[in-house]
C-alpha cells in the first residue's frame, strides 16, 4: 500500500507537459492524417510507397538513437533489436521488396511459392526470439520496470502513441489502409522521440541516476 502511495506521489512530479521540440514530429503527422485520409489516392498506402518508405526511415534514425544512447547502453540495445524486428514486420521481411508480382499492383508472392521461402517466418521467430534472451540476459526487463517506476514521463508524445495504436487498429479492423498507415505512422515517430527524450534528455537521464544512486 505504502509503495502504491509512493508511486502516485512520484507520478505528480514525473508527468513533464513540456513540448519538446521532437515532440514536432508526431505533432506534424497527427494533423496531416486526417487530410492524408481526405486526399491523398489509396495508392500511397500500399506497400513501398511513400508512407510506408518514410515509415522505415523513422526506424533507422530510431535504430540510430538506440545505439547511441547516453545510459542504459544495454536497454537500448534491446530496443535498438525491437525496432530491427518492426523493420522486418514492415517490409515483410524482404518479402514485399524483392518478390513483387509483375504487372500487379501491390501484389507479392507468398513465402510457399518463394525458392526456401518456408525459412523466412522460422529465421525470424528465432531473431526475436534472440532479441527476447537478450533482454533478459542483460537485465533489460529491469531498466524498463525502473523506467516505468521512476523515469519522466512526456505526455505529449505518450497521447500520440496511444492515439497511434488505436486509430491503427481501428483502420486495421474498418479495412482504412490510409487510416491504418498514417497512424502506424504515429506510433512510429512517437515511439522514436520517447526513446530520443530518455536515452538523451539531461533532466531525463538525471531524473533516473537520482534513483539508481538512492537504490544501488
């Protein structure tokens, strides 16, 4: 009872309203998903298409921001493995790059009619299944519990990302491929700039360090 108390004393202080200038990003994507979903030819929700192609650009700088990170180096890593395997997820593990049906609009040949295609979903489950001992080898689970605990907490970029995975399972469930690609979208950016604000924020890593020095 007394650390639930604690917990939600702390909480009051941990929630920073401050708009952080990365907080721009899934700012900027929020208000161009509903004129995307107004305007823009279904055409760009396909796969390999703009939207898609910028989505991987966001998890490369991501992926960038996990191996460079300030603290945590080890945590980071694990997220930096994360967000290889959402690159996989969105390119179908090379499934949507390499093998598209010619002459067919955002077509693709499944993994059985691909030469070994059946080792694509086997080699991938035991990436991520490498990733998960990773994680747990290092400890990992602990920093994140430690985050969860103690770290700030940027309510901006947490409102986007949660709006991102509803709105994305919502155009998943309708069939809104534009609505579901756009959101997708906001995850990814929001997602981006929680790792950013803790792996590099000052009053971020401080905010952390403070609790590892009371609890070492």
């Amino acid at each position: 009872m007394e650390a639930a108390k604690k917990f939600f004393i702390e909480l009051k202080d941990r929630i920073d309203f401050k708009f952080h200038l990365i907080t721009l990003a899934p700012l900027l994507i929020a208000l161009l998903t509903p004129l995307a979903c107004a305007y823009l030819p279904i055409k760009y929700a396909y796969e390999n298409s703009l939207i898609e192609n910028f989505q991987l650009f966001v998890l490369l700088v991501t992926f960038i921001i996990c191996i460079r990170p300030k603290t945590d180096k080890k945590f980071f890593y694990s997220m930096a493995l994360v967000i290889i395997i959402l690159f996989l997820r969105e390119i179908n593990c090379g499934r949507t790059i390499f093998f598209p049906i010619e002459g067919v609009e955002n077509a693709f040949y499944s993994w059985k009619e691909i030469p070994y295609g059946y080792l694509a979903h086997p080699i991938y489950g035991a990436f991520m299944a490498l990733s998960g001992l990773y994680f747990i080898l290092t400890k990992s689970f602990m920093v994140l519990w430690n985050y969860f605990l103690h770290a700030k907490l940027p309510i901006y970029n947490w409102i986007f990302l949660v709006i991102g995975i509803f709105f994305g399972l919502l155009g998943e469930e309708i069939d809104a491929p534009m609505l579901e690609e756009m959101t997708e979208t906001l995850f990814y950016v929001s997602l981006m700039a929680l790792l950013y604000l803790q792996s590099n924020n000052k009053k971020y890593i401080e905010t952390t360090e403070k609790y590892y020095k009371q609890n070492p």
